[in-house]
C-alpha cells in the first residue's frame, strides 16, 4: 500500500481551517436544531400545548441536510486525507444521529418503550454498519490494559451524574443501560476510525486536540439524537467533550470506546427524568441540576484528557492494576451515589381505574350537611372495597405493591410497561392510566419570598369585586373553612396563622410528614391568603385547612386523590384514609389551583369522579381555568373541564380578561370558564411573612373561594346547595371586559363575567 501524499504545510492549514469552520458548521447545526426545538416544546409545554411527535422527526431529516451537506462535500472534494477522512465519518455519524432521532416518535411518558426502541435503532445500525464495512482497523497489538483505562475514564464522568441525578424504575434503569451500551457500540465506529490515524505520529498535543475536535464533531452529531426532549441537550453538553480522552487514550494504542462511552451515555439516560426538565417546574429542578451534572461532565473530561496525555504518556500499566482503577472508581461511584447522591429507584407508577365508580344519586335530598357528607364518604369506601378486592387479591400473591383509592375507584400500582397489558385487559378495569413519580434533587429549591409589605389598605382586587363592603355589613367568612390542595401554606406567617382551624386533621404532607403547614414553594400559601387571609383575603374571618399536592410543581392522579380523600374525610397523621376519616370535619369549600394534564397521567375523563363527588356532599369545589389561553378551547385540564367545577378565569385591574386566561368551549362542549375573579399582580401573602404580586387563574380562584365562604357564612341554609349557590354566582356577576376572540359566544372567554361579592351576599341572604 502506498502511503499517502505529504501535502504542503500552506494546503494542510487551509484545509485544516476549512475543515474546522465546517466542524464548527456540523456542530452547530445538530446543537441549534435540537436545542432550539427542546426550547420550543418547552414554551409550548408551559402555554398548554405541545410539539407533535413527528416534528422530531422533522428535526432529524433538516439536521441530516443542513450537516450533511457540507461533510459530504468535505469527503468528496477535499485535496487532503485527514479532511477526507473527516468529511466521511461526520457524514456516517450525522447519519446515526439522524436515525436514533427518529426514537422520539415514541408518545411522552413512555420511557421505557423509548429507550427499547433506542436500543434497537442503534444496535440494528451498528450491525449494519459492521456488515458493510467489516471489523475496524485495530492499530498495533491490542493492550490489555488500555480497556480497563477506558472504563476507569468513563466511571470517572459517571460521577456527576450520580451526585446530581437519580434513578427511575428497574426495568427503565436497565433499559438505559441497554440503550447506552448500544449507542456506544455505534458511536465507535466513526470514532475508531477517525482517530486511527489522525491521533497517531506527531506532537502529542496537536495530534490529540486535532484528534479530539474532528472526534467531538462526530460525537455531537450522534448524541444529537439520543435521548427525549431537553434530555439530549445535557448529552450534547457533556458527551463531545470525551472525544478528547479517547484522543488521548489512541495515543496510547487502541482503546475501548463502548467501555469509555457507556457510563458516560448512562448519566443523563438514567438519572435524568424528561419529564421533570421543563422549566414549568422552576429554574433549580430538573433541568438544573442535569445541567450541573453536565457541565461538571464536560470539564472532568477535559481534565482527564490532560491528565492521560502527561500523567500515561511513558507508562503502561499492568491489566490488573489499570482494573484496580476501574474498581476504585466504581466503588467511588457507589459512595457518590448512596452518600452524597438520591439512591434508591423512582420509576413511574400505574393507575387503575376501576370499571363500576361509586353510586352517589339521591343524596342532594338529605337534609343535614354533615350526614350528606358521611353517607357520600360511606358510599365511596364500601363501593371501592367491593370492586377492588380480586384485583388487590392478585396483585398480592404476584408480589405488586400497590395503593388503593375510593374518591375515584382506583389502585396505584407499582409496576411498568408489561403490567399495563395485563391490567388493561381484566373485565373489571376501565382504563390504565400512567402515574408519574418525581425524582428527588440534590437540594430543594428555596420558595418564593415576598419583597413587600403588608398592605396598608385593602387592595385593589378585593375593592374591584366588593369584599370590603361586604365586611362592613359585618360578614368576613365566618363559620366557614376553606380547604387547599396545592403546593403547601406557610402557617406562621401573620396573615395566616390566626384563623388555621388547628387540631391533628387539618393539616397533610404526604410527602416529608411535616405536622404543621409548610410551603416549599409558595404558590399554596399566596392562593390560601387571597381565600382567608389576613388583610389580602376575601374572607379573613374564615377558618382554612391544606394539604401538599404539588411539591415541584408536578403532580399525578394519586398525588391529587391523595389530598382530595383528605378534603373530604380529614384524617390524622398515620391513619388510614379509609376507616378513620373524619367526614364531620370536611371543610365546606374547596379551592384548587392547580390541573392534572396529560404529562401528569390524567385523561379528560379520569378525575370527573371525584369531583362529582364533592358536589354530591354538598361541598363546593372551585378551580382555575388555566393559563393556556388566549386560544379558544385552551381549557382541557382536569378538573377545570367538569360540569361539576366552578372554573375561574382571570381578569385585571380594569376588568378586563387576562391574555393568558384559558377559554372555552371544553372538549365535550361545555361553556367555561363559569365566572372571573382578579388574577393579574394580585397582592397576597408569601413564606417567610413577606407579600407580593403573582398573576394566574390560580390567584383569581381563590376569590371565588372566598365569595362562596362569605356568601355560606351569611346564609348557613344555602351551605351544600351548589346549585343555588352557582347561580347566585353567575346571576350576579358584573360585565368583564373580552379581549380577541369571543371563541364563538363571549361566555366561553369571560364565563357570566367578573364574580360580586357584595351582590352575591346580598342574593344569598335572601
């Protein structure tokens, strides 16, 4: 064979300048593709909406034409072999990229069968590849020593991942692990063969800086179509970087790059939830931390590039010994993860709903509000426990733990992919529906802290519905209490630390069992100080109770059943919701500013239940639109879609509707919202004792809440008739300005208009 022609240095520099700037063009073009597209479906994510799956695919296809152009014509026209060589392997990488992107088109949430067909995908490519090109140029004797090094390497940029991230479920864990090993394999093969050559001969550092920027183009174009949404950005953050330590380990002989790639594909495969890297969830979640993780990746690898080409450049270990590396680095790794990481497995979780719900007619009729309630409670249970028996029989003798529901009759079940076929198919099972599970983080996010005072005179949203004149007539709420699902209360805080009903059972967190109210967040205690609180509240003689189902943010149908069986039946902590619920201490008013969409496991249909309920005990249950507007049709998140909600929209200073406020009709073609409340830079109360302005649907339906305590408080005949209460309610709203479109009848954009305390009161004494 003839060696190659030796250019001159003038044709080696421009062609060397040619081939970076089109490296820089390669790269560039797979990061703004991906990243911008992740960007975009976040946006859409957080206003409501959602890129379709297949413009992943659409994404691929322009990422294959926007790179693989020029590298295609890099490895056709250019004078010089390296930059041959690099055109080639960027052209077939660009192409693997291309296709794992093509994995996406699998529906969100579903993990697992992602990752399967991840696998695959890369596997089948691989092989082909193999098949065509045949085995890959092995240069020299093969070392030993040099894969154990590579592995040691790759533990080396596991470590981030497991202080910073942490894992699903078994079956998904193995499934990355599966999914990296493969994308590894393939990945190799444009590797290997761009840095046979390119990283031998000449100066150390040259060589390998060459070896590792040509390597890092082809690593980018693969990862850019490796993992879900946002996901493969941390990849793209942290995984070219490695093409530096395989350049320095060619240095060495011939390393092991599905060793060297695995752990490092396996960080943000594994210990990364998508689903919880939507900044919807807050700047210090998900997102941030993978990206900690990532950029603590990127500069280990750097460092150790530096460190094998000075520290390894005259020495060979022994196998054993470069093996001893990789266990030290492994049980390194084990510390990281169970000292100072989130050990343990989090994978998603399943819900069952049952065939046969629970038969609530005729209990309108009983007279006595708190015997309606027990008998809907009683009702519930017994109709639960009944169904539910063969199915939680079969699901203990298989070893499945599981949690059981009665508000909606359902089961939460522990289990993956695999089960749900098997759950689907039993006669007594409606539907399966997914139930995601947050990861924990390394450190919670601080909640959100008020930079004001409190008021010095009643602010401008309570004038604008007529609270204060209300209060003058002597009526303030009381007698009445106000139950909250959301993110938590600050109960110390001087708005809201008087009027909390107080007692073992008006207080729920299921998830760090703190006893009294606390708010990680913040939302819970602005939204509960607008219902009742002190100086901001609409009806601050009103007594309130909470429970946290949103602690980031991110909730799931047992998360919000599990808070609403405690509206319903307050229990103390430890007893069991299911026989010592306290149904004579449910609290007459619900308000609830949250929605349960699709990522979070609900269908359209899958909290009605529950909520029909509530109205069959006679207890009123409020809840914000939404903030998805101004598109017509933009409120579709359970509970805010029901008949049986009173759905709240949002309006400001001028009565005017707020552009964010979602709009009807609903899917089943319900009018909504039903009325509107002030919900644009409301005052209200935050944790830490401090207040501020927060804009939403979630702070104009605790208005509402607080109409309906007032307006109950000075009528306690009207308490439990909703459907008199909903129409003094609409009957006696003011006019609220539209803005855009009317989405076909204004009453789908402002509902009856603007909710009138004064008028309702009024109305409901009579």
């Amino acid at each position: 064979m003839n060696s190659p022609a030796v250019p001159s240095r003038r044709a080696w520099g421009w062609s060397l300048a040619l081939t970076i700037v089109l490296g820089l063009w390669v790269t560039a073009s797979v990061v703004l593709v991906e990243a911008g597209l992740s960007l975009v479906a976040d946006a859409l994510g957080i206003e409501g909406t959602s890129v379709p799956r297949w413009a992943w695919a659409v994404a691929s296809i322009v990422t294959l034409l926007l790179a693989g152009v020029p590298a295609l014509l890099l490895s056709l026209l250019s004078p010089i072999w390296f930059a041959r060589t690099a055109g080639r392997q960027w052209l077939i990488a660009i192409g693997f990229g291309a296709l794992l992107g093509f994995a996406r088109l699998v529906p969100p949430t579903y993990h697992e069968v992602y990752l399967a067909v991840l696998a695959v995908l890369a596997a089948a490519a691989a092989l082909g590849h193999r098949l065509v090109t045949g085995r890959l140029e092995r240069r020299g004797e093969p070392d030993r020593w040099l894969p154990w090094l590579s592995l040691a390497a790759g533990l080396l940029l596991l470590l981030p991942w497991l202080w910073v991230g942490a894992l699903g479920g078994a079956t998904e864990t193995v499934l990355a692990l599966v999914a990296a090993l493969a994308v590894a394999w393939l990945a190799a093969r444009p590797l290997l063969a761009l840095t046979a050559r390119i990283s031998a001969g000449g100066h150390a550092w040259g060589r390998s800086a060459l070896g590792g920027l040509l390597g890092g183009v082809a690593l980018a174009a693969v990862v850019a179509g490796v993992g879900e949404p946002a996901v493969q950005v941390l990849a793209l953050l942290c995984v070219p970087p490695v093409a530096f330590v395989l350049a320095a380990l060619r240095r060495l002989g011939t390393p092991s790059v599905v060793a060297l790639l695995t752990p490092v594909l396996f960080g943000p495969l594994a210990l990364v939830d998508p689903d919880e890297t939507s900044l919807i969830l807050g700047l210090r979640d998900g997102l941030f931390w993978g990206g900690v993780g990532a950029a603590a990746g990127w500069l280990l690898a750097l460092v150790a590039a530096v460190v094998l080409l000075t520290a390894f450049r005259r020495v060979r270990l022994h196998a054993w010994l470069a093996g001893a590396l990789a266990i030290l680095l492994a049980a390194t790794g084990a510390v990281v993860y169970v000292g100072l990481g989130q050990p343990g497995l989090a994978g998603e979780r399943l819900f069952v709903v049952m065939r046969e719900q629970a038969d609530l007619s005729g209990l309108s009729a009983v007279a006595d509000h708190t015997e309606r309630v027990r008998q809907t409670y009683e009702r519930l249970v017994s109709t639960a426990e009944r169904t539910q028996a063969p199915l939680r029989a079969e699901l203990r003798s298989k070893h499945v733990s599981f949690t059981p529901f009665y508000l909606v009759n359902g089961v939460e079940v522990d289990a993956g992919p695999v089960a749900r076929q098997w759950l689907a198919g039993r006669s007594d099972v409606l539907h399966v529906l997914l139930n995601p599970q947050l990861r924990p983080l390394p450190a919670a996010a601080e909640p959100m802290h008020g930079g004001q005072a409190a008021p010095a005179s009643t602010p401008w949203n309570l004038t604008l519905i007529g609270a204060d004149r209300v209060w003058a007539d002597g009526t303030t709420g009381k007698g009445i209490v106000v139950g909250s699902s959301d993110s938590g209360v600050d109960g110390t805080h001087p708005a809201l630390r008087g009027n909390f009903r107080g007692g073992d059972d008006s207080w729920l967190d299921p998830y760090n069992g703190t006893r009294s109210p606390t708010d990680p967040n913040g939302h819970g205690t602005h939204t509960v100080a607008t219902a009742v609180g002190a100086g901001v509240g609409v009806a601050p003689g009103a007594s309130w109770i909470a429970c946290e189902n949103l602690p980031r943010n991110l909730g799931s149908m047992a998360n919000y059943l599990t808070c609403l069986q405690f509206m319903l039946a307050p229990y103390a902590p430890g007893a069991d919701p299911w026989h010592a619920g306290r149904p004579d201490r449910a609290p007459q008013v619900l308000t609830n500013s949250w929605g349960c969409p699709s990522l979070e496991g609900c269908d359209l249909y899958s909290m009605r239940p529950a909520i029909d309920a509530f109205t069959a005990a006679g207890i009123f249950f409020v809840a914000a639109a939404g903030n998805t507007g101004p598109g017509c049709s933009s409120i579709t998140d359970p509970p805010a879609n029901y008949a049986s909600t009173l759905t709240v929209g949002a309006v400001d200073r001028n009565a005017r509707v707020a552009d964010f406020s979602s709009r009807g009709p609903t899917a089943d073609g319900l009018t909504k919202p039903d009325v509107m409340a002030p919900g644009v830079d409301v005052l209200s109360a935050l944790p830490g004792g401090g207040y501020d302005v927060l804009s939403g649907t979630s702070m104009a339906t605790p208005h509402v809440a607080g109409v309906v305590a007032l307006m109950w408080s000075a009528n306690p005949a009207l308490v439990g008739d909703i459907p008199r209460t909903r129409e003094i309610l609409r009957s006696t709203a003011r006019t609220a300005r539209t803005q855009g479109t009317s989405c076909g009848s204004e009453s789908n954009t402002v509902g009856a208009g603007l909710v009138d305390a004064y008028a309702a009161v009024r109305a409901a004494k009579g």
